[in-house]
C-alpha cells in the first residue's frame, strides 16, 4: 500500500470517527455532553482533511497522539462504573486503527528517508 493511499484510509478513518462522535452526541447524553462530541467531531474534520492532501509526519504524529489519547478516554468510559455502551467500543476500534495505521505510516515514511 502506497503512502498515499494509507493516508487517505487513515483520513477515512478519522472522518468515520467524526461521524460516530456526532451521531453519539444526538444519541443519549445530555446537552453539554452534545456540545463536547459536536466540537470533537469538528476538530476530527481539519486534521483528516490535512493528512489525506499532505505528506505531514506533523499532522500524522497529531491524528495519532489524538487517537491514543481517545482510546484510554473510551477504555476508562467503557469501566462498569462509568456505564459505557456499545458505541464507546466501537469508537475505541476506530480509534485504534487510526493509532496503529499512524504508527505503521511513521515508521515505514522514516525507512523511506533514511534509505535516500
């Protein structure tokens, strides 16, 4: 898979993210908790929409801290005592395949720099 296609699925990713943060906030919280998905959802948009047309190990290294960070949030979300559902599991897989397919195209774009 060229670098190019591996940052458009990862930006793909991170849009599908997007779009399951806004359907969770519609979905069964309470206003302030609709605002705060509203603005993640948002702030998925621009990142995505950066690694899909440019090659940024800056914005690469961004979506993935980003994407880590959510999935620890999911995972303590997800504790009994928090009474997480469904959907934080299912965002929690997003979330750790945009992780992991970051830190594949870091390391495979840091060979392709040391070898020219």
């Amino acid at each position: 898979m060229g670098d190019r296609s591996l940052r458009a699925w990862l930006a793909a990713l991170a849009l599908l993210g997007a779009v399951a943060h806004a359907g969770a906030g519609l979905i069964d919280s309470g206003p302030g908790l609709a605002v705060v998905f509203a603005v993640m959802a948002a702030a998925c948009v621009p990142c995505a929409v950066h690694v899909w047309r440019h090659d940024s190990a800056r914005a690469l290294l961004l979506m993935g801290v980003t994407a880590a960070a959510m999935v620890l949030v999911h995972l303590v979300l997800m504790a009994p005592a928090h009474g997480g559902h469904g959907s934080l599991a299912v965002l929690t897989v997003v979330e750790s395949l945009v992780a992991a397919g970051v830190w594949y195209a870091l390391r495979h774009r840091s060979r392709e720099l040391e070898q020219s």
